[in-house]
C-alpha cells in the first residue's frame, strides 16, 4: 500500500513527520488514522466553542489525511477490502464536508466512531501476522 505523502505532512510536523518516515507500512496507517480522529475530536471542540476558522482548519486537515489514505488504496490487487475501503472513504469525506457546513455534531460523532472502528482493525493487524511475537503484537495495539 502507497501513502500519499500530503496526508502523512498532515498528520504532524517535525518529529512526527520524521517518525512517519521510518515507520512501517501499518505503523504509518496507524498514525494516519490517529491523526484523522485526533483533527476530527479537535473539530468537535472548535464547533462547541463556535471557533469557525479553526474548525475549518481541522476539517480540512482531516480530510486530507482521509482523501490521502483513499488514494492508498491498491483497487487491483486490494479486491473487496480496497473496494470497501474507497466507498467508505468516501462516504466519510462527504460527511467531514457535510460536518463543515452544518456544525453537526452527530454526523462528526458518526464518522468518528466508523474510523475509529478502522483504526482498531489496523492496531490488530500485528496480531494476524504469522511470526508475529506477543510482546511486538502488544506493543504494536498501545501505541497512539
């Protein structure tokens, strides 16, 4: 799976982006995805607070990172799961965009929880992969 390095700039600056650099395949998506719920939770607390430039900010940023890991996707040899994927992606992508111009706190609530769902199935790869140590798959599902 290729990673559409726009996405990985949005997920953090510095350290973080240099972290990504070297990480692995799943340890990038991984960090992806968090930086996608993190952008997302932010967004949560601009639009309670009525901050409406920040909350754009965190939006866009969000749906970078989501629009980064749909052009990841191997539609040819990913089969049904990249499939799946790229609707789901794009499904979220209209909701971030429909978040944007109502402040729906539900419809943001909704796409949180379905990448954070995603987000879960990656923390669990680790554990599926054959030769996988206990203590790598364990270190592997704590980390944020």
């Amino acid at each position: 799976m290729r990673v559409n390095f726009k996405a990985m700039e949005d997920y953090g600056h510095g350290t973080r982006t240099s972290q990504a650099m070297v990480a692995d395949k799943v340890e990038l998506i991984q960090m992806l995805f968090d930086g996608l719920i993190e952008s997302m939770v932010t967004a949560r607390g601009h639009i309670e607070r009525g901050s409406i430039e920040d909350k754009n900010k965190s939006l866009a940023r969000a749906g970078r990172i989501v629009i980064g890991l749909q052009t990841g996707l191997d539609l040819d040899k990913g089969g049904d799961l990249a499939r799946n994927l790229h609707e789901l992606y794009s499904y979220v992508t209209r909701r971030l965009v429909h978040v944007n111009a109502y402040n729906d706190l539900v419809a943001l609530e909704e796409i949180v929880s379905l990448m954070g769902d995603i987000s879960q199935a990656w923390r669990d790869v680790p554990k599926l992969l054959p030769g996988a140590s206990p203590v790598a798959a364990a270190a592997m599902s704590t980390m944020h």
